[in-house]
C-alpha cells in the first residue's frame, strides 16, 4: 500500500510513544493461557476473512469508545496489530493517552504474520 507523507509522519511520531514488538516474540508467547489480551484493531471485513489465534477483536475506528468496556483494567497488558502495523501504532498510542500503560503494537501487522506461515483462524473458529 502506498502511505502518504502525511500519513507516515503521523505514524513516525506515535512510534516515538509507543513500544514495538516482533511478530515472531508474539508468536513465542501466543497460547491459550497468555498472560496478555492480543487485539486485532482492523476492520471487520479484515477480520473476517482471518486473524491471529487467540485475539479479540475492536476496531480502531471503535477502541477508544469500547475499550474501557471491553478490556476495564488499564493495567493489562495489551498487544495490539492491524494488517502492516500503522494502525495499530495509531491505535496504541491513543488508548495510553486514556490511561493504558502496558501496550504493545506488534510490528509488520497481519501481512507480516501470515508472510512468516504463522497460524491464521477463519473467522468464528478458535
């Protein structure tokens, strides 16, 4: 996808507030009794057609008005991805500005994860 410069800018300065971690680190720690909640932050079309195991799903365009319902303890460890890892940058940064201080975007997005054959689930089944 071809970002504009605006866009990216954006995107530069988010990164500088909010940490980064590596699909394949995600990828060691994701099983079912993890100690974090994995968030898929694309749209609902996206997540449709696949995401990663174990995520929930509240889309960017919805996580600052549904996550304090969704996910209450601004303590809990959050991973965020979207499908190349801008949005979920984007995303991040703006639910710390409510309070959430232990969240992660994880980098390369969906696209990464399923260019490394990292397991992917259809949409209702887990």
């Amino acid at each position: 996808m071809d970002h504009k410069p605006g866009f990216l800018k954006l995107v530069a300065d988010a990164q500088k507030e909010v940490k980064e971690i590596s699909r394949e680190e995600v990828a060691r720690r994701l099983k079912p009794e993890k100690d974090f909640v994995l968030v898929d932050v694309r749209e609902e079309t996206e997540w449709e057609a696949g995401h990663l195991p174990f995520a929930v799903h509240l889309s960017k365009g919805l996580i600052e008005r549904d996550i304090e319902t969704k996910i209450p303890n601004p303590s809990t460890p959050l991973i965020l991805y979207c499908g190349g890892g801008y949005r979920s940058i984007l995303a991040a940064q703006s639910i710390q500005k409510m309070g959430y201080t232990n969240v992660l975007s994880m980098t390369g997005g969906f696209r990464g994860w399923i260019e490394n054959n990292l397991p992917v689930v259809a949409s209702g089944v887990l």
